[in-house]
C-alpha cells in the first residue's frame, strides 16, 4: 500500500514539474540566452576584477567565433520575440557609431542587452568615423524599441 502511495506521489511531482517547465519554457529560453550573452560580453569586455580574471582564464576563441555564438544567442532572443532588430537611415553626416554607443550607454542600463550597427556603402563603420550614406541596424527588447527610436532621431536630426 506504501509503494502504491509514494508511486502515485511521484508521478504527481513529476506532471507537476513537467507542467510547470512546460508553462515558463519560453521564459527559461530567454533567460538561458540572455545570461549567454552576458557571459560572453564579460568575457570580451571585462568591467570587475572579477570578471578580468575569469576572462584571461576562460578566453580561447577567436573573435570570428565570438561573434557567431554572439549572433546565434541574439537570433534566438529574435525569435523567442524579446528581442527585435530594426534598421533606420542615417540624413545627419555629422555624428559618429561611438556617439551613438555612448549615449545608448549612458541611456540604458549596462547590463541591458543591445546590440548597434553602423553600415556605410554596405560595410561596418569604425567608432570614430563620420556616418555617411549610412544606416543603423539595432537588435534591442522590444520593449526598449521607442527609447531607442527616439534616441537615433535625436542624434540623427543633430539635437543631441
């Protein structure tokens, strides 16, 4: 009669576990690749003594990996739909790809997750180089997407 009870207790644990991971599983997607993300941007961009450390033990990729595993983790926050990736033409040739990193920078918070890129005539621009004929492309939370707007209209039309 035990035996019966506690085969019935554990089926019950597990319906209800299996459940529980079946109704977050979105949720625990997007965490699994924001935490991803986080990993690698402190591996590359180390902000503590901590974080120094553990990225001269761990780093043994190349930065063409980095970037892949970077894009893969980006693109699954895409479609899980956390994340968006929008693209907007640049008119004001007078402002750089590092004033826009650096106002995001100081807009949003530095563990939020974004990503910025500047194209000229089809190729990425440095930080330092004037926007010409060029357009952004950003992946950011969808929930961030008007801040973000508004931020490139405004560094855009020379107002910041």
């Amino acid at each position: 009669m035990n035996l019966r009870k506690s085969i019935k207790g554990g089926i019950a644990a597990c319906l209800i576990v299996g459940g529980a991971l079946f109704l977050f599983r979105d949720y625990l997607r997007v965490y699994y690749h924001r935490t991803a993300i986080q990993a690698l941007e402190r591996s590359a961009f180390p902000r503590t003594f901590t974080d120094k450390l553990f990225a001269g033990l761990t780093r043994s990729q190349t930065s063409e990996a980095w970037w892949e595993n970077r894009r893969h983790h980006e693109d699954a926050l895409i479609r899980l739909g956390y994340l968006t990736r929008e693209e907007f033409l640049l008119t004001n040739k007078q402002f750089t790809a590092g004033q826009l990193v650096r106002n995001a920078e100081r807009r949003f918070a530095p563990e939020k997750i974004f990503s910025v890129t500047v194209i000229t005539n089809g190729q990425r621009l440095s930080a330092t180089a004037l926007a010409t004929n060029s357009f952004v492309r950003i992946s950011v939370p969808i929930v961030e997407l008007n801040d973000w707007k508004t931020l490139i209209q405004a560094l855009d039309s020379g107002s910041l």
